[in-house]
C-alpha cells in the first residue's frame, strides 16, 4: 500500500522547505516530493495545516531492557518514542548487564526488531561495565550495530582512560558521547546548587561540577580529533566552552533537554521527585544561556534522556530517588510552546535538530525527506493543544514533571519505514 | 484566627501573623506546665503519632509531654525499632499509622522534604520536627519564643546565629520567623559551612564572629558537628573552637543584655565556653522549658478546635 501525504507543510532540513506539497510513499521508502501528487489507490493522509518533517531522531534515551523491565521495555519505549513522534532512538548502555559486548547490541537489535515500533540504535559502553578502566570492544560493537560509545550516567573519570577511548573511537569511526559530570565535585548532591538548595535544604551540585569535565573532554577531543558529542549540556558555562570550542575547530557537538530549557531548579519546591534529574534543573541564566545556544547554534540536538522509573523507586523522599524523568512524550510539545512559540528556535530549526544533526552525528541514514530515504516521517500539527496526562503515556515511567502543564503542537502521525505506527496522538496496534 | 495549613512544614510556609498566633498562644500553655498538676483535657480523645527516624531526646519528649500535658493519646515510633528496618518505605508507614487512626503525626527524618512527602500522603496534619538540613521550625519558634519573652520584642533585634549554617536546619527556621518578624539576621561561621547565596534569605553574611557580634542582642550558637571535619569541611576543632567558638571576650562585643541561645546538645568548650553556657545571660535551660510550651500550643491550633475549647481549664 502506498502513502500519499496531502496537503503538508514539508519541512526537509536538508532540502528545500515546501509549502503544501505532497509526500509519496511506496515500498518504505520516499518515492516523491512535488506538488499535488495524483496517484490512484494509495491511502490519502491530509495533512493540511500541519508539517511534515523527516521522521525524528532521539539520540537519548534509556529502553531499560536487558535488566530493569519493570522500568520500561524495548516495546513499551518505542510506543512512547511513537506517541512522542519518534521514528529513531538511540538507546544509552546502562542496563544490566551493561551493553559492552556484542551480546547485549545483538539482543537490543534482535528485541527492537522483534518488539520495537520505531527504529533502535544502541550505543555501546565505553568501558567494560561502565566502570572507567577499561576500553570496551568497540569495533565488535560496531559491527554488532552500535551507533556511539559512551558511559553516560557513569562518566569516565580517568582523563588517560578518556583520552585512550577517544584515541580508540577515533579510529573505529563512531563518537563519544559524554555525560560531563565530575563525581567528586557533584559529591551526593540532588539538585542544583544555589539558592534553591539552600533554602530547601537538598545537598546541591555546582554548574562546576559539569563544567570542568565539559572542558576536560573538550581538551581531550583537541587532543585526539575523536568527534566528542556532549549529553544534556545545562549551564551558562558549558554553552561558553563549547561554542569557545567550536569557534576553534574542536570537533564537538551538543545537546540539550527539552526540562533544562523549561524548567529551572525552583521546580524543586514541593520536593517533587520527577524533578530530579542529572544534570539537576538550574537557573534562569542557564535556562537563557541553554537558549541562546540552540538559536546561535552552538547546541546540535534536542535530546530527551528519556529516564523511566517506577512508581515505588520515586515516591520516596527526594534524596532518596533516582534521578530522571520520562521525555519522549512531551519533548515536540515543549520544543514548540518554549522555543518555537517564543521565537527562540524557527520551526525548520527545531526540526533539524530532532533530525538532521542527530542523524549526521550518529552516522546513521536517517532525517531526510529526500527522495529515495527510508519513509519515516513525522506529522506535527502546531495548532493542536493537549494537557499532558499521565494515563495516557505509553511509557511505563509517570516521573515527568509536566503533568497538568498544557503543550501546543503535537505530533499527530508517526511513520516508520512506511508504516503508520501513531495516529491521532494513539498507537496503531500491528 | 487559625493556620492557614493543616501542617507546618517549615517557617518559610508561615505568615508573621501565624506565627505570633503560635507565640501568644504558648503563653497561656506555659503557665499549664508550671502548675502542680500539669494536665488539661483539651486534647483529649485525640491521637498524636512521633515517627522519627533520627535519634532524639529532647525534641521527642518535649513533643510527648506535650501531647500528654494536652490529654492526647500518644505513641512513639523509632525507624531503629519499626519495619522501617525491614525497608518499609515512609509512604507505607504513614499509610499504616494514618489507618490506625493518628490525628498528628510529628515526624523527624535526616532527608529533607521528608515532612512534605508524608503530608501528601496522610489527611493528618503533619509537623517537621527537622527534617535533614531544611527546617526544624519548632526550635526556631521555641528560640523566637524565647527571645520574645526576654526583649518584649522581636522586631529591631539584632540576631548573630553561629557556626554550621550549612547544615543547619535550626538556622533556616530561624532565619525565615525572625525576618518576618522584623529582626535584623546576621550569620557567621566557616566560609565552608555557609549555604551558597544565603544572602538572599534576607540576613548579613559574615566569617569574622567579632564583626558579626558587634553590638548584638542575641547569639544564637549552633551546635558543631564533629564529623564535618572529617569530611574535610574545616581543618581540626581546635581551629574552629579559635574562630568561631563563643568566649567571653567574643561575647563582650554583644550588648551588654544580650541573650545566649543554644539548641542543644552541646560540646562545651567547642562552640561555646562552659562559663557561657552556664552564665547568666544564657537562656538554654529556659528554651528546654518554652519549647515544650511552643508545641502545646501548635498542637492546639493544629487539632483546629481553638474555638470550642477553654485551653486554660
């Protein structure tokens, strides 16, 4: 059966920008873009007043499966990616056992294949075990389907381990990804340090805390020419190192969560347990610096860190919690109420960076519209206005912050190698 | 008048109206405990859980004799001693004392917002007696008590709080009643033991005790924690006790009526001198005393039935 998308505004990143053109879609592939497409028999989308992008990339997110299912599942994850208009996510290494052999990548492709909605890209642990000492088998995890390496939640503390992964990564073709977080500094604070912490009495971690790895990995990158993508970059400090960084030639790219450009550390009050998250929520001036990022460039990507937990682990006293929150649900809304609404990011903007960037760091043949691409595509309507409501979440996790909080645009259809897998904000049981 | 809320989570929670509310109604609670028999039936019928999950002598049993000089029922539970030791969460305990019927739970816990968790759990009312290093607003209504009874007023005060502020909860309850009540805060202590942008609760910052004493009307001196320095916090309590220690000279920088607070227990001879402990113008014995006075009375205005009860009969 083949697509005819009616009517959109087509938003191609990499191509031109086509206002009320037509979509074809044949054989999982895009067969054409052109203004009205006349093809009998195929099934007729309208998707006039909307936009329609490539088919976006979340370059963040944990599926929890091998090892923590009562979390979130390779199935349940790809339907909120679905919901969330996702048609591609990159899964973080963190599950147990941890994906640093070739077993646990075949596992993750053979699952997603036999259970995922939306495509899935496994990144590889740096280290075995995610313990910093030492390299993963990084060329098998390659050729096993690994698309990164990192340690994310787990950052390598070694700066000689760091520089020896980098080297290596270099070589076998694919980034690192790091989560800049020194542990010592950030010790076993909760939230951001400041006044918010000092008034709620949580142990806090400094903007340094991220920062000083932020520099160190970036000298590293200097060092070694290893592509360096930084994970969820949050502070006033970071956005300068890394657009100091650039402005120099440094091979680094980053991203940033769509809560630490909404939400700022006095989301705490209340000790909601959905607001604990690392890197924590900071200020107004890292909200504003995060901003000023994604509009000068210096920010690549729009990533989630989509992070469920259960019930029972967050309903506990905050500093007890893990840290967290789920994303992918409510990641295009709030990349349209706070930064395309507000005249922070264009639309076509926001969208490369649900698409192209991601696609382009991760090395994978994805967030085009191009003729001859795979045939995800996103549907967005901007119109659309919802209240995010937790029952119908296809995510296992209810830790999100935003719940009761009303979000316009959304998306409407997720396609995923020509199938239709989300329709009218539900998912199309197979 | 009453509280606005069924809790009292904090002083930062509390308007200056409800928390003279509080005091002026511990007055009348102060002159029960003086009396031969210390007892009035105003709570009677009503059930008054302590959970506490930090050990704690004098801020239990002041709550206990409290609740028992009001008539309530009371029971205590330890973490040491309950299923928490089987890893029951708090959510769960506050759902089994609450199904058993308690009317207030007061609850005592190292991790901050602790009190806030159990409130949204429980339709009881819920009172922070210290919950890790947030709030602990029933010592500072007791140390405000205090220095009320002894000044006749509180606005205008000049109020040095000393030592650990980073990890008191003591100091931000007293921070958050005594500027509302329009006393001038300042707080002094190692630069290492000071809350990052403290200054935006409204207080002086200061890491030289004498210029923070200087022409006082109360010192305020919080008990150190001796492994702070073993997490490296300050170099040894021989150099804290040399800075920051109240001394007689130190204190001399005071005026000359200036009252000395403590919320106890104390390391003589570290924070503060034994003479000044124990000389005349320290008020710690007289806080053990108002405190249990200042929690008759929140116990009171909490059970919300100010209005149909004669407290002094």
């Amino acid at each position: 059966m083949k697509l005819l998308i009616k009517g959109g505004l087509v938003v191609d990143p990499l191509g031109k920008i086509d206002p009320a053109a037509d979509l074809l879609i044949s054989e999982g592939k895009i067969e054409a873009v052109e203004k009205d497409i006349k093809y009998d028999g195929a099934q007729i989308i309208d998707a006039t007043g909307k936009m329609v992008v490539p088919g976006l990339i979340d370059m963040h997110v944990h599926l929890r499966e091998p090892g923590f299912e009562a979390k979130e599942t390779i199935a349940t994850g790809t339907r909120a990616a679905a919901r969330g208009g996702f048609t591609s996510v990159a899964c973080m290494p963190n599950t147990r056992p941890v994906a640093d052999d070739q077993s646990v990548i075949k596992f993750i492709c053979e699952r997603a294949k036999e259970t995922g909605v939306v495509n899935v890209f496994p990144i590889g642990a740096i280290t075995k075990g995610s313990k910093g000492d030492e390299l993963s088998e990084m060329a098998d995890l390659k050729a096993y389907g690994a698309v990164a390496f990192s340690d994310d939640g787990f950052p390598v503390s070694r700066s000689d381990v760091m520089r020896r992964a980098m080297q290596y990564a270099k070589m076998v073709g694919l980034p690192i990804i790091s989560h800049c977080e020194d542990k010592e500094l950030a010790s076993d604070g909760v939230m951001h340090e400041g006044y918010m912490s000092t008034v709620l009495g949580l142990k806090g971690i400094p903007a340094a805390a991220e920062e000083v790895m932020v520099a160190r990995d970036i000298i590293l990158a200097e060092l070694t020419g290893c592509p360096l993508h930084l994970a969820h970059i949050s502070t006033v400090g970071s956005v300068r190192l890394v657009r100091e960084a650039k402005a120099r030639g440094v091979a680094v790219t980053a991203e940033v969560t769509p809560h630490h450009f909404t939400l700022t550390d006095r989301a705490v009050a209340g000790y909601d347990t959905a607001t604990k998250v690392n890197p924590p929520l900071r200020t107004d001036m890292d909200v504003a610096a995060v901003k000023e990022g994604l509009a000068d460039g210096t920010i690549d990507v729009i990533a989630t860190d989509h992070a469920p937990h259960t019930d029972e682990e967050k309903d506990v006293e905050y500093q007890y919690a893990p840290f967290g929150l789920v994303g992918l649900e409510t990641a295009v809304g709030l990349v349209f109420t706070e930064l395309i609404a507000t005249g922070v990011l264009t639309p076509v903007e926001a969208i490369k960076k649900l698409t192209v960037n991601p696609a382009r760091i991760l090395g994978i043949n994805k967030g085009t519209l191009a003729v001859g691409a795979d045939a995800d595509v996103t549907i967005i309507d901007p119109n659309i206005k919802e209240v995010v409501d937790v029952s119908q979440f296809e995510t296992k996790g209810r830790n999100s912050p935003f719940i009761g909080r009303k979000l316009n645009g959304l998306p409407v259809m997720t396609i995923v190698n020509g199938n239709i897998v989300m329709h009218e904000r539900k998912i199309i049981e197979k | 008048m009453r509280l606005k809320n069924k809790d009292l989570l904090g002083l930062q929670d509390l308007s200056a109206d409800e928390i003279n509310l509080i005091l002026d109604t511990a007055i009348p609670m102060k002159d029960i405990i003086k009396r031969k028999i210390k007892k009035v039936p105003t709570l009677r019928g009503r059930t008054i859980v302590t959970l506490f999950y930090e050990p704690s002598t004098r801020t239990r049993s002041s709550f206990d004799l409290a609740a028992k000089y009001l008539s309530a029922d009371t029971i205590g539970i330890s973490a040491s001693t309950s299923s928490v030791v089987k890893g029951e969460s708090l959510r769960d305990t506050a759902r089994t004392i609450e199904a058993m019927g308690a009317d207030i739970i007061i609850i005592r816990h190292s991790a901050a917002g602790s009190p806030h968790l159990l409130a949204r759990t429980v339709g009881a009312s819920v009172i922070n007696a210290g919950d890790g290093t947030h709030e602990h607003p029933t010592q500072a209504l007791l140390d405000i008590y205090t220095v009320r009874e002894k000044k006749g007023i509180v606005k205008g005060l000049k109020v040095a709080i000393l030592g650990d502020i980073l990890h008191s909860r003591v100091a931000r309850s007293n921070i958050w009643g005594l500027t509302k009540l329009g006393a001038e805060v300042r707080v002094v202590g190692p630069s290492t033991l000071m809350p990052p942008e403290i200054e935006r609760l409204g207080v002086k910052v200061f890491t030289r005790t004498e210029d923070a004493l200087e022409g006082v009307d109360v010192v305020n001196v919080l008990r150190i924690q001796l492994e702070r320095q073993q997490q490296g916090l300050f170099p040894s309590i021989r150099e804290y006790a040399r800075l920051f220690g109240l001394n007689k000279e130190r204190l001399a920088l005071a005026d000359p009526d200036a009252l000395v607070l403590h919320p106890g227990p104390l390391n003589r001879g570290v924070e503060i001198t034994p003479d000044i402990a124990d000389g005349t113008k320290s008020v710690i014995v007289e806080q053990v005393t108002n405190g249990v006075a200042v929690r008759m009375a929140l116990l009171y205005l909490l059970s919300g039935e100010e209005d149909s009860h004669e407290v002094t009969n």
